[in-house]
C-alpha cells in the first residue's frame, strides 16, 4: 500500500499548530454593532424577532455605545424610529430629530473611541414605508429622493456622524451627498455606500425593529437576488462617484458578490449580515439543531473570508467579547 508524501492534515493536528496556520482572523475593530433608537419610549424594548436586540431609549444607548467601546468594536451604525411619520420623512432632517439626537449622544459619549454611524435613509421615517419620496403614482421619485439625501447627510455630519450609511439605493445618491457636505464644509465625512443591497428575503425582523409601515416591496430600487455581475457594476458606479468605502447587504448569501467587489474594490470593502441572517442562526440554536458560539464564529469568518474588511451584524458586542 502507498503511503501518501504529502499531507495537508499534518497543519491541522494540534489546536496551537491550527491557530499559527489560520488564513482569516477576525479583530474586534473589524466589528460594527448596529443599533436601534426609538422615540417615546422609558425602558428599551425586546425585538422579538431578533432574540437578545432592543430598541433603545436615549439612555441605555449611551450604555452600550460605552460597553461596546471597551470591547473595542469598530464602530456602531444608528438607525432612529420616530414617533412620527409623514410622506417626505421630515424627521430626518430635523436637527432634533431622534437619529440626530441619537448621533450627537453616541457623539460625546464615545466618539473618539469608536466611529460614529448613521443610517440614511427615509424608510424609518416616512408614513409608506419606501427610502424615499412618492410622485404622484406612487412611485418611489429617484431625482426628489436625492434632494432629501443631500440634506440627511449635512444634518446627519453636523449632528456628529463620521460615516454616513447611503442605504437608499438611489441612483446619484453618492455624487449628489459629497457635493451638500462639501458644500457645507463636511469634507471629512465619510460615505459609506450600501452599493449592492439586493431585494431580499432576510430583511424580516428589521421590519419589526423599525416598526417599518411598508405595503409592498422595494424590487423597483433594490437589486435582483439572481444578479451577479451588477452587483460589481454598482460597487464601481459607487467609487467612481466618490465612496469612501462599498458595502454589500445581505453577507451571506452573497458571498460570491462580496468576493466579486473584494477583488475589484479599491477602497474599503463591508458586509451586513442582517436581521434574517441573525434570526435563523438564534431560531436553530434556540431549538438545539446548531452549537450557536460556533455557527457565530463560522458565519462571520467566512464573511471576512469572503473579502469583507469589516462586518456590520448583531452578534457584535457578544462576539468581540468572545475574541478578546
């Protein structure tokens, strides 16, 4: 019997020996927690779809933007729920708004310990539901859409926010933000472009976290899930307007795109793994079918592995504790 020379087994033998030949390893600063801010609300509330997440008061925000400094996360992105909701989402650019004042909180509390995030959208603030303005058909207007974004953005910069998430999927939303924060004299604010955002399935339990009023669905602006090769058209479109880093949404099951915008990119690369990704990793663990501290580790090194710099999930908080 031949016995075989070249043995792959011998690098993975021993766990000292496993961890020295490691290829991809995750950092708590690769790790960004995102973060839901309600109004009107005296104590958080527990997401039932989302086992473990809250939405949060003012209050316990600055709790866990603190806690999540000391377990050395990169940053946190804040989305804001209102308690009121009009056509236009004009609590987005309400300087007293709940996601500014949600910012500024972040902002003070640990803004130079972590990067400060907000997501910009209309979704969470208008009374439809849709990222952005209606014509009079009902159909989500692009151009209208972008005047709204321009705005967002320089609230959002002068409310404290060092990375503002384009999460709109506007066509132009990148060129028409940098020009109103330069213009305002936000050169340093950072735009991350949600560039490839496919229609998905796995956006469920966000809905509930938002209390989102959507009738319907966002396949007139979000991406196909069977298309490849635009989701690298997007993350190119997005640079060449002038992103500073791409992100693609959901993770996991688009690792071949994050792959694709890895090796094209030449600015940083993020992945969200999103609410329904989270939700079925806690749903299995819950009745006994997956070890859930593995199947964490598992889903966010394969979505570093895939190419992702950073990764935007719910497990943050729990897993940067895990890594250090």
């Amino acid at each position: 019997m031949l016995e075989p020379t070249i043995r792959p087994r011998r690098l993975r033998a021993t766990p000292a020996i496993r961890r020295q030949v490691c290829e991809t390893r995750v950092h708590p600063n690769a790790l960004i927690l995102p973060v839901f801010v309600r109004e009107g609300i005296d104590a958080p509330v527990d997401i039932t779809s989302l086992p473990g997440v809250q939405q949060h008061t003012m209050d316990s925000l600055r709790k866990l933007a603190n806690d999540s400094a000391e377990a050395g996360l990169g940053g946190i992105m804040l989305f804001g729920i209102p308690a009121e909701r009009d056509a236009c989402g004009s609590g987005a650019t309400d300087p007293e708004g709940i996601l500014n004042r949600a910012i500024t909180a972040v902002a003070e509390e640990v803004g130079d310990a972590l990067t400060v995030q907000a997501d910009l959208c209309l979704d969470e603030f208008t009374d439809h539901g849709h990222c952005g303005v209606l014509d009079a058909d009902g159909r989500v207007d692009n151009d209208a859409t972008l005047a709204r974004y321009a705005e967002m953005a320089v609230v959002q910069a002068q409310a404290g926010a060092q990375i503002i998430g384009m999460s709109g999927m506007m066509d132009g939303q990148i060129t028409v933000a940098r020009e109103a924060l330069d213009a305002a004299g936000h050169q340093d604010a950072i735009l991350l472009a949600y560039s490839a955002k496919y229609a998905s399935a796995f956006y469920g339990p966000f809905r509930e976290a938002v209390d989102s009023q959507l009738s319907g669905d966002r396949r007139s602006y979000q991406m196909d899930p069977g298309n490849r090769r635009e989701g690298l058209h997007e993350v190119l479109l997005d640079i060449e307007e002038g992103a500073d880093i791409v992100m693609v949404k959901p993770a996991m099951s688009y690792l071949d795109v994050l792959a694709d915008a890895a090796a094209e990119s030449i600015v940083p690369v993020w992945a969200y793994q999103v609410s329904g990704e989270f939700a079925m990793i806690e749903a299995a663990a819950q009745n006994g079918w997956i070890d859930r501290e593995r199947a964490i580790d598992e889903s966010i090194v394969s979505i570093k592995r895939a190419g992702a710099d950073a990764v935007l999930t719910y497990f943050a908080l729990e897993y940067a504790r895990t890594l250090r």
